[in-house]
C-alpha cells in the first residue's frame, strides 16, 4: 500500500508542488493503480509471448530495391550544377 509519504517523495523527484489535497488524492489513485497491477500479476503469461502491441501490426510498406534510372542524363541537367556524372553540392564540412 502506498502512502503519503511515498507520493511527496514521488513528487519531489518529479519537481512537483503538491497541496496536502492533492497528496490525498493522489495517494488515493496510486493505491488504486497498484491494486490493479497486483490483480495483474497473478494472470498465468507463461505461455504468452512478449509483445509491443495488444494488436498484430505489420508493415506495409514495399521493399527498397536498388535500381538503376534509366535517363541519368535528364536528372543531371535538372541538377544546380554538375561536374562530370555527379552533382556538385556545396561544401558543409569544416577541415578543421
């Protein structure tokens, strides 16, 4: 069980200000959420496995697959500035 206490250190270490109603309030729901958490434990989940989501989720995305563009030379001519078959960008990093 929780007590006062325990939630004006809780607190503390949140950098919380607590009035003493809120500290009785507080306690009061702490108390509560940690009774349910004991209900919890005594749930058999030996033969549950870990999970991320309460849901199956999976990825829809397509895979990347590295391919060469076929008209290099139009995405070069759309480019700033050019130099041989590259972009030239400017410099970003310092030589120091």
């Amino acid at each position: 069980m929780i007590d006062s206490e325990q939630v004006r250190k809780v607190a503390h270490l949140a950098r919380l200000e607590l009035t003493p109603e809120e500290e009785e309030k507080f306690t009061t729901q702490l108390a509560s959420i940690l009774d349910y958490f004991e209900q919890l434990s005594e749930l058999d989940v030996n033969n549950v496995p870990p999970t991320a989501r309460a849901i199956d989720v999976s990825n829809v995305t397509r895979a990347d697959e590295l391919q060469p563009y076929p008209n290099r030379e139009d995405i070069l001519q759309s480019a700033p500035q050019q130099e041989g078959d590259f972009f030239k960008v400017p410099k970003i990093l310092n030589e120091e």
